[in-house]
C-alpha cells in the first residue's frame, strides 16, 4: 500500500466537565465528562458531516476525551489509539483554580496569559511551546503508522490541547488561543499536508 503524500484530520475537543462548568482551571486532571458536555459533543457531532469512516481515531487516555471519542461514527476498520501524550497542557499548581480568583491574585499575570499564553508557563507547569512540541510530536509518530494516499484521522484532544493543535493546523498565531475555546465545540476538517508534518517534526529536532 502507497505511503500517505497527506492527511485529512477531523479534529474534534472533548466534551467539558465539572470544572470546566465552574470556571476552573483544567490541564491534565482526569474528570468525567458531564451530561452537559455530552450533549454538546453530540450536537456537533450531529451537526457534522462525515463522508468517509475513519481508518484511525487518535485520542488521549483522559476520561473525558475517551468518553467524546466513543461517540463519533465508526467503520467496521476503524481503529481507536490511546495516546498518553496527546494529554491536555499541564496547568502545576494553577490545577482546579477559579479563573476570577487567578486574576484577583495576580492580575498581570493573568492578563499577560489570556493575551500572550506562549509567554507564560504555569508554576510547575508546562510552558505552551513545551506541550506543542510534545503533541505534535505524538501525532507525527502515530500517523506515520498510517497507510494508504490520505488517511482519514480523527483528534479527539481536551480543551487547553486542542486550541494547541487547532493554532497549528491553521497556521494561527497562539494568542487566539483563548478565542478558540470560546467557541461552541464543532467538528472540523482539515488537510495536513506531510510537508508540513515534517517541517515541524524539523523544527521541534532544532529547538531540543
């Protein structure tokens, strides 16, 4: 079988859970997705179009992006790949934070975050550009598995990893970070080309 010249990826974010719904900071505490956040899942599921079956649904081993991938549509080849290091951002000790109480105690910091979060690294934490690197990183080597001209993939990735992974699908600059995550969740589609996963796999090899 031919060896893939790109990829389509539907990128999917995980359904939100408790502390999501209370405005807390989440990285990589493991909770359940709620009823809420199933719900969106699926309405945009629902509203999303799906052409061909995945051959392969890449997705972290967090409970809540376990729980939004079994919903989306299989095939009777479909393969699911739990990945740890496709896990979300690494927030330290900002982990279960209220947002507002963040910004009440360190306000400049909080703003530099929301307006710059490449510039910041949460104590204890994991900088932005670390958990890029370490995610694209992971999807490189996953998709280099796959076969065929254009595999079909799907990314199912909580929030903070998600809006990563969006940035770099699109070209984005990270400061539109937080704008990502205000939007409703939807199912999208894009085509990464296997230069492209290459020059970053480069890229990530120059800056270690």
């Amino acid at each position: 079988m031919s060896k893939p010249m790109g990829y389509t990826i539907t990128l999917l974010r995980a359904g939100g859970t408790s502390w999501d719904e209370e405005n807390r900071l989440i990285g990589q505490t493991d909770l359940a997705m709620t009823e809420q956040g199933s719900d969106s899942v699926a309405k945009a599921i629902h509203e999303g179009s799906f052409e061909h079956p995945f051959g392969v649904i890449l997705v972290s081993d967090e409970e809540a992006a376990s729980a939004t991938a079994s919903m989306l549509p299989r095939g009777s080849e479909t393969k699911v790949r739990t990945i740890p290091e496709l896990s979300n951002i690494g927030l330290g000790l900002w982990e279960g934070v209220l947002s507002k109480d963040l910004e009440e105690r360190n306000p400049s910091t909080y703003a530099q975050w929301r307006d710059h979060p490449e510039r910041i690294a949460p104590p204890e934490g994991e900088s932005l550009q670390d958990a890029q690197e370490r995610l694209i990183n992971a999807i490189a080597k996953a998709l280099g598995k796959c076969k065929g001209a254009n595999p079909n993939i799907a990314i199912v990735l909580r929030p903070l990893a998600w809006a990563t992974i969006r940035c770099w699908l699109t070209g984005d600059k990270i400061c539109s970070f937080w704008e990502q995550l205000e939007a409703p969740i939807s199912v999208e589609r894009f085509d990464l080309p296997k230069s492209k996963l290459i020059e970053s796999k480069q890229s990530s090899r120059a800056s270690a």
